[in-house]
C-alpha cells in the first residue's frame, strides 16, 4: 500500500504538467476502479479544468472548476504522466499537452468523479504531517490499543501505514505492542517528532520501492536503502547490531529491534 511519502511524490511529479489544464478526453474502463457509470464519469471530466492538486493521508483528490476527482493508488496504483498504455491501464485522461494514465494491476486503487465531496471523506484522521502535537497526544490518550495497530489506523491519523510505522517506533525507541493510553506525554513527543522528521525524510528521498511504486515519470523511489527495521528481518540493527524481529501485530507483518525498543 503506497502511504503518505509515496502519495506526495505523486502529486507534486504530476501538478506542474496538470495544474490549469482543461481535460478534453477521458477513457475509463475498470468498473473495480470506477464505481458508477463509466460513460456518465468520463463525460462528468471532459472540458473540466485541473485547477489544483491535493494530498490528504494516502488520497489525491483533482480539485476542478467543477467537482473532484479522487485518485487513491491502493497497492498497485500509478498514476503515470505521459507513459504508455498496458493492459492494466485502468483510466486515461487527455490534456492539451499529454496524457495522465492510471495502471492498476490489482485494481484495488480508485478513480472517482464527485460534483461535491461526500461526507465519507471527513471521517479520516487529520494528516500525519499537519496534526499539531496538542491534538495527536489528546486522540493517543483515547486509545488502548498497541501503538503500531493505532498509527495504521487511518481514523487516528492519516498517511502512515505498515513501512513508516515501524520506521517511526524505531526512531522513538518504542515497542510495536505498547499501548497508546499509556505512553508518556515525553514519549508521546518523541514519537510525533520521529513520525514528522521520517515522513519527510521519506518525501525527500521520493518515497520507497518496495514493489510497484514510481512516481508520475516512472522512477523509483529511494528510501527503502534508508530502512533501518522494515523488511530487514534476522539484520543487525543500525545501532546495537541486535537481529532485527518480525512478528504479526493486527495481522501486518511488524519489524522492530528487541534490544532497543523493549515493552
């Protein structure tokens, strides 16, 4: 599932081509990816003008000179500027100067077209990245639950997910199965700053490549060199060289060095 740092490379690989262009022609053709009527939806787009692009947790939402379209890349999702069409291409949109296509191998993504956005889209968290620590400490106080299976939760918080959890409860030397309503206010702290500095870390470097993510010109990402728990099972740790665990926590694999982050 791409998360929050893969969703924001996307965007901004793909405003400046689309921002103020007018879409002349849409092409959509996985009921499994539009739900609705596909003729209604791309007649809906056409002659509709981009006029900007927003990132909410893991969601795009096209805002246009009338309505939203809402693009979420589930786990095979890209959204590719200029590339060429495969047998997976699930959605088309011609600009004046080039194509936006949307492959999906397992068609768990979404392209969607709104005339107003449904109350549906209010009940996510606020975003990872502009959630003051005020309110972050206030909802974790609220919950019982193990702070990895918390931070997945996209009604918590929104744009983390399975990579950059575990990435952040290293940071903040926290184990996966602590429980939110009990971690310090100083704790707390430490784990909002290390969820902000590795998401923008992550950003910085365009994301990771674990499998099918590229951004809008198909290039990898590069923050899965940086990992220093996730998908390193049995691998020293970067700082006490203890082999790093795995183990099942909400049903997600969940990495995590047992030395530094102990219950």
């Amino acid at each position: 599932m791409h998360e929050l740092p893969e969703v924001e490379t996307v965007v901004r690989s793909i405003a400046p081509h689309v921002t103020g262009k007018a879409i002349q022609h849409a092409v959509l053709n996985s009921r499994r990816v539009t739900r609705g009527g596909l003729a209604e939806t791309a007649k809906a787009l056409v002659n509709r003008t981009i006029q900007r692009l927003e990132r909410r947790g893991k969601q795009m939402f096209f805002h246009l000179d009338q309505g939203v379209l809402y693009v979420h890349l589930g786990m095979t999702g890209k959204l590719l500027w200029n590339g060429e069409r495969t047998p997976y291409t699930r959605a088309e949109l011609v600009l004046s100067d080039g194509l936006l296509l949307y492959d999906d191998i397992r068609q768990f993504g979404r392209v969607e077209y709104y005339g107003a956005l449904p109350e549906l889209f209010q009940k996510t968290g606020p975003d990872a990245l502009s959630v003051g620590f005020p309110e972050f400490y206030a909802r974790l106080k609220q919950h019982r639950t193990p702070i990895k299976a918390l931070l997945l939760n996209q009604a918590f918080i929104s744009g983390v997910g399975n990579i950059y959890a575990d990435e952040a409860l290293f940071a903040s030397r926290l184990h996966p199965r602590v429980r939110a309503s009990r971690i310090s206010k100083t704790r707390a702290e430490q784990l909002y700053r290390s969820i902000i500095d590795t998401l923008d870390l992550a950003i910085r470097h365009r994301g990771s490549s674990i499998s099918d993510y590229v951004d809008a010109a198909g290039e990898r990402g590069a923050f899965q060199d940086m990992h220093n728990v996730y998908g390193r099972e049995g691998q020293p740790c970067p700082r006490c060289q203890a082999p790093i665990r795995r183990i099942v926590l909400g049903q997600r694999g969940t990495h995590y060095c047992p030395r530094c982050q102990r219950v």
